[in-house]
C-alpha cells in the first residue's frame, strides 16, 4: 500500500517527497487519534475559517453626543431672576469671597441693606450660561471660584467700598456699572468722580467761558469810560477841583488811545 | 478637589500676598489658591499669619508671595502652574521648617 501510495505521488520529475511513507498504515476509523495526513493538513490550513472582522459596535464610531440635561427649573428660576437683576439694577459688583463668616457676612448685608444694596449668591454654571448668552460676555472671566453678586439700582460705589474695606475677605473683581465693565481701580476712580450736577455746572461754565471773555473784552472801553465820566460827574458836583478834572481828562484820552 | 493632606498648615507662614488680574484667563489656579489659603481652617493654623489680595488690570502675571517667619520669601507665578502644584510647594516648604519643632513635640 505504500508503494503505490509512493508511485502516485510522484508524477512528475523533481518533486520533492510530500508525504513519509509508512510501513503499515491505521485504517480510517482508528481508536487512537490518527495524525493527519500532510495533504490534509495544508488542504486545511489554506481553507481555515477567516471569521469576518467584526464592525466597530455602532456606540464607537457615532461620537458621544452627550445628552444636553435639560435644565432643572430652578436653573430656569435662577437664570430669570439674574435677567431681571441684569435689567434693573444699574449697579452689579463681582466679589470674590474667601469664607467670610455668617456673622460677619450679616453684618455686611445689615450696612449694605442700608443704602438699598443687596448681596445675593448665584451658582456659578447658571451666571455662566447666562452671561454667555447676553451682552455681558466679557464678564465671564470675573466668575470663577467663590463669588458673590452685589446689586444695587443706584450706583452708590463709595458706601459700598467703605464697607468692603472692613472685611478683608471680600475681594472685588470688577463692577458693571451702567453697563460699563470696570475694573478695581475703574471703580474707585468712579467713586472719586463728582455727581452729575457739578460736571454739568463746570462744563457749562467752561464752554461760555470763551464767549463771556470776548464780551468782557469788547464792552471794556465803553464801561470804563461810563464809570470815569460818572466819577466826572460825581467830582463835579461839589465842587471845582480844576487839577482833579484835567488829570481824568488826560487819563480818559490815554484810555481811549490805548 | 482639596489639597492632598486636608487643611493647609500655616505655623510657619507670616504673611501671603496674592496679585491677579480678574480679567486674565490664567487666573483660576490662583484664584483657587486663594480660597484655599484664606479658607477658615487655614487661617485658623496661624491667627497671626495675614493675607493681602490684590486686585490689578494690567495683564500682568498672577503671583504669590509668601513671606515665612524666619525671613525667607517664596514667589509662585501661577499662571502656569496649578493649585495642587502651588499648594504642594507651599506644604513641602512648611514642612520643612516645621518638623524640626514638631520633631521636637513627638519626641
């Protein structure tokens, strides 16, 4: 069996044995687990299964959306409360609070309630996405950390500075202030500026002091020569004082040469 | 996100100052700091050590300097550093100048 086995395996000429002959070969069915025949064993590696790569899970390739939360209502509230803050109140000062104390923190509020300012406290993500969406986006560096809004309707920025300086954990960032962004020392160049009357007075009194000159000048002549001719006048009456009357004559002809 | 061993130590500490520029975006980790050196429990290590806030609008960098009791000064500029960053260099050096009294109680 070998033999022929052999014969047939070699077909052509230079074939290079495949297979090792063997004396006397197991029939198929065996009780021992037979070795496979060397044809059969490459048949079976070129044929092995190659399982389809399985495509990337349809959680992988789609990028995560995340689910916008929608917004709790007390966000909604609060977001409506700042809104209408942002409108009224002409005054909003940012400060930063390094674990001021409830007592001191009473205390604030009691002298700053006083001159109608109110300290009010507001979750950070809510000012954010407020601001975000508002004209006040260049406040949104100012609100990071530990802050606390105080608002009130009138600007009154030295009552509010003399109270903050008592309590030196009260930071001040920044104010918006009849929406103008200002820094710390904007605010207390603000606070330094004199009310509106006075700048109206002093802006008015310097526009018509160019125009008040030029008339003062131009009615100079005229009125110092009605006040001498009135002293004249005066001088004359009780009695004649002849060097006293050609001395203001000699004087009114300088003047009016001049 | 508080620092690694709980409340900051100031025994050694006289006296913090801290200068930033709200308007910067590199302020957060000093602002941070911030609150955490001037947190009640910090303060409470050392009645006596005080802490100066700055507030400028120059664009200038954000810094920190402490200034302990035998004399020596440290200066973080801390827009690029982080607060655990600052908070450890704080510690290591508090550390180190107080385990010698500490050292001392222990034993």
């Amino acid at each position: 069996m070998a033999a022929t086995l052999c014969g047939r395996l070699f077909p052509k000429s230079g074939w290079l044995p495949l297979t090792q002959s063997v004396r006397h070969g197991s029939k198929a069915v065996t009780r021992h687990r037979k070795p496979v025949h060397f044809l059969k064993q490459k048949m079976m590696a070129v044929t092995e299964y190659i399982p389809p790569i399985p495509a990337a899970p349809p959680g992988a390739l789609a990028p995560r959306v995340r689910k916008t939360e929608e917004e709790s209502a007390l966000a909604v509230l609060l977001r409506k409360d700042l809104e209408t803050l942002f409108k009224e109140c002409k005054m909003i000062a940012v400060v930063q609070n390094n674990a001021i104390n409830a007592e001191d923190l009473m205390v604030l509020r009691h002298k700053l309630k006083r001159h109608n300012i109110s300290v009010k406290f507001f979750p950070n993500q809510v000012t954010r996405s407020f601001l975000s969406n508002s004209i006040y986006s260049n406040m949104l560096p100012l609100f990071v950390g530990q802050t606390v809004i105080i608002v009130s309707k009138e600007p009154k920025v030295k009552e509010m500075l003399q109270v903050l300086k008592h309590s030196p954990q009260m930071v001040l960032l920044g104010a918006c202030i009849e929406n103008t962004l200002l820094s710390y020392q904007g605010i207390l160049n603000y606070s330094k500026l004199p009310s509106m009357i006075t700048i109206q007075g002093e802006l008015v009194s310097g526009l018509t002091m160019m125009t008040s000159r030029t008339v003062s000048m131009l009615r100079h002549h005229p009125v110092h020569l009605s006040a001498l001719l009135q002293q004249y006048v005066k001088q004359q009456d009780p009695g004649d004082s002849t060097n006293v009357v050609t001395d203001k004559d000699t004087s009114t002809i300088q003047e009016t040469a001049a | 996100m508080a620092a690694s061993r709980g409340a900051v130590v100031l025994k050694t500490v006289k006296k913090i100052i801290v200068q930033f520029c709200p308007f910067e975006s590199n302020v957060r980790s000093t602002r941070e700091f911030l609150i955490m050196v001037g947190s009640e429990k910090a303060r409470a290590t050392n009645m006596n050590c005080e802490v100066f806030t700055e507030v400028k609008h120059d664009r200038s960098e954000p810094t920190v300097d402490i200034t302990f009791v035998d004399g020596e000064r440290l200066m973080m500029k801390g827009s690029k550093l982080t607060t655990q960053e600052m908070l450890s260099a704080l510690q290591t050096r508090c550390s180190a100048k107080d385990p010698q009294a500490k050292a001392g109680d222990k034993k």
